[in-house]
C-alpha cells in the first residue's frame, strides 16, 4: 500500500472513531446470558442509559422508552452463533445499534463483548463508560 491513502481517509472519516467496543470474562454461563439479552424487556436492568421501560414482544416488536422518548427496536438473536444485535432506525431505511458476542470462556463462564456507536456530539469517554458499566451489570444479571 505504499503511496496509497488508507481506507479511511479516502471516505473523509476515521472508522475507528465510530465506535467503542469492550469485553468482560463473566462466571455466567453464556447460554443465560444470551437468554437475557435476548428478551428486551432485560435492557432497563442491565442498560439503564438507553432504556427506561421496554414494552411489546418478539412477534409485535419491541417499544422502548427513553426520556419520554418511544421508538421501536428490534433485537436480531442468533443463538447458535452467540450474538444479540439491538438496531434501531437511524436514517430512513438504515439501521444501527448495540451489537453483543457471548463466547464461551476458556475456563468456563462466558466472555461478553459489545459494541456501541459513538455519536458525533458525545464524548467517546462518555460512551466507553456507559459500555462498561452495562457490561458489568449485565454480568451481575446473568450470574
């Protein structure tokens, strides 16, 4: 790649800085721990920063509010590979969201890992708190 511009720069944005992601070595199973997540109306108890109340279910979808605020969110849940993605509409026709791993640990227990979008008006420090202490609540739920 000598004398060419990175990926990155060639789209005029730095990919790194879109997103924080972070994991946690949990005691929990990952089987219950992807039972958790994949019920939504989980979030407020583990994320607390994107969910005061969830409504609904798997086949009406899901509500969430947030500071008076209500928007659909759906939670795409592929057990057999261990992932939980929560996307919301973000543009017309486009989505986005929080994305979690559940791997088994090597010892047992479970290795969670997420990944959350910064946006462009929050501080990253701000997003990479937020993450690690829904991580680890998420770990003291499903333990």
């Amino acid at each position: 790649m000598i004398g060419r511009e990175p990926p990155a720069s060639r789209y005029g944005r730095a990919v790194g800085a879109r997103t924080e992601t972070q994991s946690l070595e949990s005691s929990a199973d990952p089987g219950v721990v992807l039972e958790l997540l994949a019920d939504a109306r989980n979030l407020p108890d583990w994320a607390p920063g994107f969910a005061d109340a969830v409504s609904g279910d798997v086949q009406a979808g899901w509500r969430v509010i947030k500071d008076g605020e209500e928007f659909a969110v759906r939670v795409a849940v592929q057990r057999d590979a261990g992932t939980v993605d929560f996307l919301r509409e973000i543009a017309p026709g486009r989505e986005g969201g929080a994305y979690v791993r559940v791997l088994a640990g090597a010892a047992g227990g479970s290795v969670i890992v997420m990944t959350l979008p910064v946006p462009a008006d929050v501080d990253r420090a701000v997003v990479a708190a937020t993450l690690s202490d829904e991580l680890a609540a998420l770990s003291r739920l499903a333990a």
